[in-house]
C-alpha cells in the first residue's frame, strides 16, 4: 500500500529541471519554468565559482553535474543568449541523454498550429501567430510577434519586443535585436544580425551585421 502511495506521489509530483547558464537571460528561463510547473533544482554553469558571486540562487556545479545526473529524473533548460553557445551546450546535453524542454511562458500567446522544436523558449507577452515554425534551440523574447507562416530557424534569437511581418524568414544563428522590425515576406540571413530598433525593408544577407531606417548592411560577420 505504501509503495502505491509512494508511486502516485512521484507521479503527481513536477518534474525537475536545471537551467544551463546563470545570467541573465539563465534568470528569466528559470523563471518560465517555474511558472510551467517545474520544480527549479538550480543553475549549471560552466563558470560555477564566479556565477555563485554574482547571483544568489544555488548554482549546482558545472557541466559534470550533468554528465553525473540521471536523465530520467531531470531535464536541462538552455540559459544562454549567445546562439552559438546555445547550440553547443544543447548537443552536450542531449548527448548525455538528458531532454531539452520547450519552454513557453503561460503569458505568451501561441496558436495552436505552431511547430515549436525541442530547446524553444518562449518568454511572456510574446505572441506566434497560425502556421509558424519555430526551430529547435530558438528564443522568441519577451513581447515579441513572431506572424503567421514565420520560419525561425534553429539557435536563431528574437529580441524583446522585435516584430515580424506574416510569411517572415530568419536563418539559423540570425539575431533580430530588441525592437527591430522585419516587413512582411523577408528574409533575415543565417548568422546575421538586425541591430536594435532596425526595419528590413529588404531581404538582409547571411552573415552580416546590418542596422538603421532602412536597415543597410554595415559590415560582414564571420560564420
Ligand atoms: C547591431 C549592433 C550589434 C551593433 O553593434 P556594434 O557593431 O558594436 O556598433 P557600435 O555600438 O560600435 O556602433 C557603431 C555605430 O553604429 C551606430 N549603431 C549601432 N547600432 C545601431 C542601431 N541598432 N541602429 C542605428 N545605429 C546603430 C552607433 O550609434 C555608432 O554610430 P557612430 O559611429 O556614428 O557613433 C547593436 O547595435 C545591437 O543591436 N545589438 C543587439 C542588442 C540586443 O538586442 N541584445 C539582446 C538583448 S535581449
């Protein structure tokens, strides 16, 4: 009788979860995972001395308390801003058999019809309109529209408050910065970046930074 008890309870209870990186953006996916329902053990970081100084949450260890963990018991949130961190830490912790979650802010409002890949974060106030699809490992930041039939690709970041037009592509690894407006139909390129406050009013190529009213490419970026 007790060992049903016991089993019932370990079912009811949340899922336990770890956040790779304990900055600042590792602060606020900690946050969305709480309010998804997990319980937050802590922080993993690949500095965990120096992330304990700066922050007053429990940083766990590094990435071996990973490797040390039991993937059934826990699953790992990607922390980290930079895309192609992300993406490195992502292979590492999938490669130790652990699962990435995808995150969505119960303040977020995301059509049903959206594909979101595994590792997504979706932050509150953003919104993803009919038929999007998100690739693994992307950020969809807070207060962002991200319109209908958008292809983000994989690692890529949209910043606070940035806004794409319906039918919008970004690469993967591309970053839309905080504010910056994408008109319908365009192309953001792999790796690129729309600095803050930009609008692309044409297509922006792979691997450059570009930004201004109209956006203009300001120099190339090596992939
Ligand atoms: C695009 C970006 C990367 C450019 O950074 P940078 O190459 O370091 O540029 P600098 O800061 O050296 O500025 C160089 C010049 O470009 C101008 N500039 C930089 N970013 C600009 C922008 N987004 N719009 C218009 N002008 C910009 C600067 O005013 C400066 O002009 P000056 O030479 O006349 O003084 C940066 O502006 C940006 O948008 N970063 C992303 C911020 C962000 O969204 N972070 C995520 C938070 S969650």
């Amino acid at each position: 009788m007790a060992a049903r008890k016991d089993i019932l309870k370990e079912r009811m209870s949340a899922k336990k979860i770890v956040v790779f990186g304990a900055g600042g953006h590792g602060k606020v996916v900690m946050d969305i995972a709480t309010q998804c329902g997990y319980e937050v053990l802590g922080f993993i970081d690949d500095d965990p001395e120096a992330a304990r100084l700066r922050s007053s949450f429990i940083v766990l260890g590094d990435r071996n308390w990973i490797r040390a963990a039991n993937p059934s018991e826990v699953c790992c949130a990607l922390g980290i801003g930079r895309n192609n961190l992300r993406m490195e830490i992502a292979q590492f912790v999938t490669g130790c058999g652990m699962e990435l979650p995808t995150l969505v802010s119960p303040r977020a409002m995301v059509s049903a019809s959206v594909d979101l890949g595994a590792g997504v974060v979706v932050m509150p106030g953003a919104v993803i309109n009919a038929m999007a699809r998100i690739g693994e490992g992307a950020i969809v930041n807070s207060g962002a529209v991200v319109e209908h039939d958008n292809r983000i690709g994989r690692y890529a970041n949209i910043s606070p408050n940035a806004s794409l037009g319906g039918d919008v592509e970004v690469g993967e690894f591309a970053h839309v910065a905080i504010g910056a407006t994408v008109l319908p139909s365009h192309r953001i390129g792999a790796g690129s970046i729309l600095g803050a406050g930009s609008v692309a009013t044409a297509n922006i190529p792979d691997h450059v930074v570009a930004f201004g009213v109209p956006a203009k490419v300001q120099r190339p970026l090596l992939p």
